[in-house]
C-alpha cells in the first residue's frame, strides 16, 4: 500500500510560519512612522472668544521636529472672514507645542491655518474657525493684506494640504507604504521559493510500497 505523501501539509506549514513572519515586522514599522495629531489649541475649534490671550497655541500629542531650532516648516496664520492676517508671523515650537502671538482685529469670525513637521518628519497641517467678541475698550490691530513673515525669517506655505481634517493628517506618508509593501513583497517571495522547492523535491520521490 502506497504511503500518503505529507507534501501539502509541509506547503502549508511553511508558508504559515513566513507570513507570520511578516506579521510583526510590518506592524513594527507602522507606529514608528505615525504622524502628530493636534490634542488641545487655543483658542479652540469653533470657540467664542471673549478675551485676547497672550499667545494662539496648538499642542500636538508628540514631539515636533524643529531641527534648526528656527521653526523652518511651520507656521501658524490667524485671519479674519476678510481674508486679513493678524500678528508677526513669528512661531515659536517647543516639544510638543507650537505657538504665535496673539493679535486680532474687530469683531467676528477668524481662521487658525497650522501647518508643524510630525516626529517622524512628515509634514501635518490644519485649519479652524472660531468667534471672536472682544471686551469693552478692547483697541483692534488693522490686520494686513499680505502674510506676516516674522520679519523676513518666514517662508512657509500653512495653507493645508488637500485632504487634512480634524486630526491633522494632511499628508500621505508614501515612505511607510512602499517599507511595508516591500516587506511584505519580500515575505511572499521567500514563502513562494519555499513551495516550489517543496513541491519539486515531491515530485522526485517515488512512494514506497
């Protein structure tokens, strides 16, 4: 009587063990690469404000990469429904926080536009709205038509990218995609040699009797 051949159960247990392989690898590539996300800001997302703070702020939930220790990267714009901008342009980024000068003209809506360079060195941005009602003997800045430069030190585009939204994941982080699909690609193919070689050296035995 002819012995069953155990081949496909040896296929089957070699490409599990390399895709559970690839498994940890993948999932520990991803997390190192996550970009910032905003957590607080002042003032906030849709706020009535009734008192001018001293600085406008937006706190992320990790570190900022403020490399050159200039703010090269970020930037954060305050205008109004005009289309004005209010304050120097000047930010200030400190751990997990970036901040401007306050400064706001009359009454009425205002946007926050941010845009910060994440932990891992991809580019997130954002923007809000917010009311402003100022207290009585408040003396309104006029606002400019153009946009504040910090003196000629700034030369960031905060407008943000398409697609950002509340979280502040404005950009496409193609680096950690193509690692994983290379991983992964990389994985398959050893699995897939695996198999062929199984399969062929199968071939070549005779069962036994």
């Amino acid at each position: 009587m002819a012995r069953r051949s155990r081949l496909p159960l040896v296929m089957l247990v070699a490409l599990a063990a390399m895709l559970g392989a690839a498994v940890p690898v993948v999932g520990a590539v991803a997390p190192a690469q996550a970009h910032n996300y905003l957590v607080s800001s002042t003032p906030k997302a849709g706020e009535t404000l009734t008192a001018l703070p001293k600085d406008f702020m937006i706190t992320t939930n990790d570190i900022l990469l403020n490399i050159d220790g200039n703010g090269a990267g970020f930037g954060l714009q305050v205008t109004d429904s005009a289309g004005k901008y209010y304050g120097d342009g000047c930010v200030n980024v400190e751990g997990p926080e970036m901040s401007t000068a306050a400064s706001l003209g009359a009454a009425g809506t205002y946007t926050v536009t941010w845009q910060a360079v994440s932990t891992d060195g991809h580019t997130v941005s954002d923007s809000y709205e917010f009311t402003w009602q100022p207290p009585a003997g408040f003396t309104p800045s006029t606002g400019s038509t153009t946009v504040p430069d910090c003196n000629g030190t700034a030369s960031v585009n905060t407008k943000p990218a398409a697609g950002s939204g509340t979280t502040g994941a404005a950009t496409v982080d193609t680096g950690t995609l193509s690692t994983v699909l290379w991983i992964g690609g990389a994985f398959l193919a050893v699995a897939a040699a695996v198999i062929v070689t199984l399969v062929a050296t199968g071939r070549k035995k005779k069962p036994s009797a």
